[in-house]
C-alpha cells in the first residue's frame, strides 16, 4: 500500500520572506540557528533573513552558521550542531539552496540523536531511528531546484565518504517560505542547473512505479511549467513571473518524489560522493536522457503512456521526442551535455556503478538496473 502525505505549510509568493518572523511564532521557534552559506550571506539575502526577524518587534536572537559546502558533509553538520548547543538554539531557520536545507536537516539529527550520522542513513536501515526529538525547521530556499524545503529527506556525505540519504518525516519542515525574489540575483549557470534539477525531480518520479495518483498530478504539472520558463528564467534574471514559475516546479516535483526516484539519481549520488564539486542538477541533466531512453521498455510493458503523458506535459508530440528534447534543452541553456565535459572517465564507471547500486533510489526505478544496464547509461552519457 503506499502511503500518502502532504503535511507542510507552504507561503508562496513575491516578499514571501517578511512571514519569516510570524512562522517562527506558529513553531515555537525563539532562538533559532540559521544555516546558511558564505555565497547566500554575499548576496545580501542573509540581513534581509535578519531584517524579517526583527519586523514588528525586538529582533529574535539567532546563531548564525555560514559555512555550508557545495555539497554538505557530516563535518559541517557537526559544527554546526555543536553552534546549535553553545548559542542555547531551540530551532533551525535554513536558508539557501539544497545543500542548505539538507544540511539543517543533518543539524536536527545529530543536535538530538547519539552516534555516527551513518546509523541514521535510509540505506542503513536508519530511518526509523529518526525520532520527533528534532527541533523544528523553517526552510526558505534561494534556488529553484531541489525541493528540499518540501521534503522528508536530505542527501549528506558522512564521514567514510559516501554521500547517504537520510528520510523521516520527521526531518520535514514545519513551514516552507518560498519567495521568487531570493532567486533573482542567481547567475544563469546556477539558475539553468537548479531548474534542470527541479526537471528531473518532476519527470524521474512521475516514472517511478508506486501508486500516488496526486504525486503524478503535481509531477507533470510542476513539469509543464518548469519546463516552459527555464529559458525565461536562465535568460532574463529578474523576469519575476518565471523565478515563480521555477519556484513552484522546483516545489512540486519535491512534493511528488516521495513515490521515489530512479537511476537518474542513483548515479548523481553516486558520482556526486566520489567528486562533491560536481553541480546535482548539472549531474540529473546529463544523465536523463539515458535514463529515460531506459525506461521507455517499462513505460510499453506496464502500458500506462507515462512518456506520452510527459511529452504532452513538454509540448511534444512524441514519447520518442523526450530524451533528445532535454538534451537539445541543456544544451540551449549552456549547461554540459556529457559526462566527459566534467572530466569523467571510464575509469572511474565500476565505482559509480557501485554506488549506484547500493543508492536508496536504485530499487525504485521502473527497470531494475543491472551492473551493464548501469554501464550502458554511463556510455550514453559520457
């Protein structure tokens, strides 16, 4: 039976940010920790955080931490917590892209719960350990991409290296404050990658097999419009319409990927842990392509049209027009379109295949991928 949730309080709209101090109300947060990163704290978009928590009154006092790599590890997560006890915390604001958010997540863990991060790790086993002791968090993402301010899950690299996923609803957001404006300085590499990123999300997990009539709902609506103002938005940073547009793709393919995701995935995360500087959503826009053109053999035999109903969703007239259409795309928004453009080698295949295999995403796929199957994809993507 699959379970169906949609349980986050979710502000959207243009000067979304000012609501900050109100949510911090409603949650009970009066000291929070805000994680955040250096890049976030230059853009100016940090003090206006800081401004929205002194509206209307003294400004609640806060912690500040900074230093979130591209890609969060269990070391910055554990500064962090440790920031968390000194400064007499009692809840998270994060504030910034996915690595941001998941990193805060990672903070609600270890601030609350014993041992190693990697006992809490899904692939693990871990989940269940994850108890409602985590304090609660305020997401206000500044890109259009991952989602996670409306997730249940973070992706962390843990100590031995390899880069887990870690799932409980207890780690979902209490509230999610989505203001367009935040993204409107982003450089339009970052902002084509992000917003290729909240593509893969829509499509990967409106392919995933589970029963969730509404994740595919919002999963192709999110599709239909990121797809229609990615170029908008990559092209023009401050067309404020297509910043709310990418805002809501990004959301909605978040809130539809607990049906799960697949190999597009499996092998972002995989090669993401052998080489943290590579961009997530740069990495599930070289590798769909592959991946869907994989997937097509499911799509026949289960008989449900699921690319059809993307190529619809895409403004294609046909399910063969899918994969080459999101390579044509990441081309038109300058990102790569191959794996060798990164610097990825042959030789490094058996161990993203590896990784691939052991990923929480890898068993939620339409196709269960094989070591070859795995192979052929890294082929068709080099």
């Amino acid at each position: 039976m699959a379970e169906i949730r949609y349980l986050t309080t979710i502000q959207i709209e243009h000067g979304a940010v000012r609501l900050l101090r109100a949510e911090c109300s409603r949650v009970g947060i009066t000291r929070p920790l805000i994680v955040t990163d250096a890049g976030v704290r230059a853009a100016g978009l940090l003090q206006r955080a800081l401004d929205a928590l002194a509206e209307g009154g003294p400004a609640l006092p806060c912690a500040i931490f900074d230093g979130t790599p591209s890609n969060p590890t269990e070391a910055a997560v554990r500064a962090a917590a440790a920031l968390y006890h000194e400064a007499g915390c009692d809840g998270l604001i994060a504030l910034g892209g996915g690595s941001a958010i998941d990193c805060a997540k990672g903070v609600a863990i270890v601030s609350t719960h014993d041992g190693p991060l990697k006992a809490y790790a899904t692939i693990e086993g871990g989940s269940p350990r994850i108890t409602d002791r985590v304090p609660p968090l305020i997401a206000v993402p500044t890109t259009a991409g991952t989602g996670s301010e409306v997730a249940r899950g973070a992706i962390l690299i843990v100590e031995d290296g390899r880069k887990l996923g870690f799932h409980s609803w207890h780690l979902l957001p209490k509230a999610a404050i989505l203001d367009p404006e935040l993204t409107l300085g982003l450089p339009p590499r970052l902002t084509a990658a992000t917003g290729m990123d909240a593509i893969a999300h829509c499509i990967e997990t409106f392919l995933a097999p589970a029963f969730n009539p509404p994740a595919d709902g919002i999963a192709l609506d999110g599709l239909e419009r990121g797809w229609a103002h990615i170029e908008r938005a990559t092209r023009d940073g401050q067309d404020r319409e297509a910043r709310l547009q990418m805002m809501c793709a990004s959301m909605q393919g978040a809130m539809a990927f607990q049906k799960g995701l697949g190999c597009v995935h499996s092998l972002s995360h995989s090669l993401g842990g052998l080489d943290p500087t590579l961009h997530h959503g740069t990495l599930n826009a070289i590798f769909l392509p592959a991946v869907v053109t994989f997937n097509a053999a499911a799509d026949s035999v289960r008989r449900e049209r699921r690319l059809q109903r993307l190529a619809h969703a895409m403004g294609l007239d046909s399910p063969d027009e899918v994969a080459p259409a999101i390579r044509a795309m990441s081309a038109r928004l300058g990102l790569p379109t191959g794996l060798g453009e990164l610097g990825v080698t042959r030789a490094m295949f058996d161990r993203i295949i590896d990784g691939a295999l052991a990923d929480h995403c890898h068993k939620t796929n339409p196709r269960l991928a094989t070591r070859d199957d795995y192979r052929a994809m890294l082929e068709a993507s080099l």
